[in-house]
C-alpha cells in the first residue's frame, strides 16, 4: 500500500476541470479519490507473464506493472501495479487494473485516451492528461514489448501529444 500524500493529492486533485453542477462529478471525484487512498491491485506479482515500467518525465512519476496472461496468452488472468506519482496517476493505474483484469490483448491494444478519460469520469486538463493514459501506456507497451511488436525499455509519456 501506499501512503496517502495529502499534497500530492491535493497536487492531482486541484487540476481536474470538473465543471461546478455538472451531475456525477463529485461522485467521480470520490472514486479517483477512493482509488488514490485505496489503490486496487496493489503489489506484485512474481510470476508474472511480463513487467513493465513507465514514467511521465515531466514529473518523475512512476507506475509498475505486472501482468499474467493465461495460457493461450489472450486474456488477461491478473494484474498488479506499483508506483509513486499524484492521485490521476495512481487512480487511473488502480481502476485500470481493474478494467484489464479478464481483458484480452486485442481489446488492451485497441484502448486509447478517451477510454481512460471516460473511465476516470471527469475532464482533465491537456497537462493532466499526461497522468491519466501513463499505466494505459505501460500496459500496451509491456503487452507490445513480450510480444515481440515493439523494442521498449521504459515507457514515457514525453511523446504523447496532449492535445
Ligand atoms: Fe506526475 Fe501526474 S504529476 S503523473
């Protein structure tokens, strides 16, 4: 578990444009929060099918991710994460592995931004978007990575285009 941060959340929470009086937006800013405080997924796995790192290097935050696909190597059977970074980050990273947990590789592959924006309920700044998609990243990466489709150390956010 990680402990909770009050000014790093405080850091991830205060730069999410959550529109005053849109319906929801508190209930969503309680389950980032929720997924902040309370991280699913948390730890490792020793055995797992691949490992992946990343990091938004604007910041130096982190996310880890081990992951176990079953037999055939389609689905996803387990994940786990670690990391250090603000409350976007790290929730997006918790309720992600959520998400991923019975996902195949082909629908991991075909997720983008907007799913993960869609996913935390909430708009989010250009800047912040950076922190949103990082496990996002790792995930697809690592999955590339094993499967031999791309040549990877470390996943970064630097490329990604906010816009
Ligand atoms: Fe570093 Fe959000 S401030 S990932």
């Amino acid at each position: 578990m990680i402990g909770f941060a009050a000014e790093r959340f405080s850091a991830g929470i205060a730069n999410l444009d959550v529109p005053m009086g849109i319906g929801g937006s508190d209930m969503y800013r309680q389950q980032i929060l929720d997924h902040y405080k309370n991280p699913r997924n948390y730890g490792e796995i020793e055995d797992a099918t691949f490992t992946h790192v990343g990091e938004n290097p604007m910041c130096g935050d982190t996310i880890e991710m081990d992951v176990v696909l079953d037999d055939d190597e389609e689905t996803i059977e387990a994940i786990a994460f670690q990391g250090d970074g603000c409350a976007i980050s790290q929730a997006s990273a918790s309720m992600l592995s959520k998400r991923l947990e019975g996902m195949t590789i082909e629908e991991l592959e075909t997720m983008d931004r907007d799913d993960v924006i869609d996913m935390l309920g909430v708009d989010i700044s250009p800047m912040r978007v950076k922190c949103a998609v990082l496990a996002e990243k790792v995930a697809q990466d690592g999955a590339e990575i094993y499967f031999g489709e791309k040549d990877l150390e470390e996943t970064t956010t630097e490329d990604d285009d906010p816009e």
